[in-house]
C-alpha cells in the first residue's frame, strides 16, 4: 500500500490575519481564491494550468499554511477547497469583502477607457 | 523659502486590492493603519516612536505608496493619516472588516490560555 500523502494545515482559531492578508495580498492567488469560492473544491491544477508545476505549489501551499485553503490527496491528485466557514468563523465578512472589491476592481478594468458619466440608472449609485 | 516636501499618492481609482493587502499583511503596519483610524491624523512619528527613523519610513512609505494613508509636510513634521474615505469609495468596507478582524485577533490574544466554556448570554454565539 503507497503512503498517503497528508497535509499540514493550521486549526482555525491559529489562522493569523497578517498571513491570510498576505496570501491574498498576490494576484495570481487572489485569482485562485475568487475560482475556489465560485467553484468549490477543485484540482490544484485547475488553479494554473499553464504555471510551472513548482510555481503552482508555492501558491497553493501558501493558501494552505496560511489558512486560506484545504488541501488533500484523492489518488494522484491534489484536491484544494476555500476554508470558507473557518476564515468566516475567524474573520467574520472578511473574505467575502475582498471579493467583492476584487470583483469591483476587476470590472474597473473591465471598463478601463470608458469615463463613467453617469451614475447607474438602476440603483442611482 | 525652502521648498516644502511634498508626497506622491495615487488616485483613488489607481489604488490596488492587493497593493492594499500586502500593505495591512505586515503586523506593525496593521498596527499603525489601526492607530490611524482610531485617532485621525497624527505626526507619524507617533506610529512607531521607538522604531529606527528608515523602518519607520519604509512602513510609512508603503502605507502611501499603496494608497492606504495621505501624507503631509508639515514644518519639519510629517503628517500621516488614514485614506478612509479614498478606501472605502473604492472598496466598500474592506479597512473596516480587516481592522474588525484585527480586534478580534488581538482580543482573543489577550485571553490565549483561557477556554472559552460557554457562549456568549447576551447573543447565544
């Protein structure tokens, strides 16, 4: 029987803010986190199918020690998930709110050259 | 006349999420970005009085620099405060929740050691 790989990973109440920020704080794993908490548990690689397999482990690590992000074997593959419910039992609203600005920023430069003249004729804001 | 020093910033719509981030991911910084938005502008010698004058600028200069604080000559002063309004125009809530999340971390620091038995009688959580 092969070993099982296992992971590492910190209790909740040890998750620190300063490294959740800091794992959020880089826009490939910003990008990670806004697919995790769209798309639920995925493949690791699905995260950076294009990244260099060593790059893709330095960030999916880093989410994991940080806190971020679960991480366990199935087989051959690495399957990562969102701590979404301990991050919110730890940091109430505070993944939630990055999000959002980062959905906000996102659609900015969506719209980037275009000069928002008037407010939005639905919620007036 | 001497020339008065003066400060680059950026825009408010040029403020970067995770520029942001990795500015509050620093526990000093954090600590001072808490500071600031407890008591408005002060001489950002008062941040960190006890640290040397080129930390002490590094952290000041990245809080600007990433468009988290404004920064202003004043005499042989610097004035430093928080860019609270520039923040949460261009991310709803976020300083707010962080800074909340920040006073959780540090209350429950201050009780480490002691087991929460029961919940809170007032709000049953």
């Amino acid at each position: 029987m092969a070993a099982v790989r296992t992971y590492v990973h910190p209790e909740t109440e040890d998750i620190s803010l300063p490294r959740v920020l800091f794992a959020l704080s880089e826009p490939l794993r910003l990008e990670m986190v806004r697919k995790l908490a769209e798309e639920g548990e995925v493949d690791s690689i699905e995260l950076g199918p294009d990244l260099p397999r060593s790059t893709l482990t330095h960030h999916t690590s880093l989410l994991r020690e940080s806190g971020v992000a679960f991480v366990r074997a199935e087989g051959r593959k690495c399957m990562i998930s969102l701590r979404a419910e301990d991050l919110e039992a730890r940091f109430p609203g505070l993944v939630g709110t990055i999000l959002a600005g980062y959905g906000r920023a996102r659609a900015g430069e969506r719209h980037e050259g275009r000069h928002a003249e008037s407010a939005d004729p639905e919620t007036g804001r």
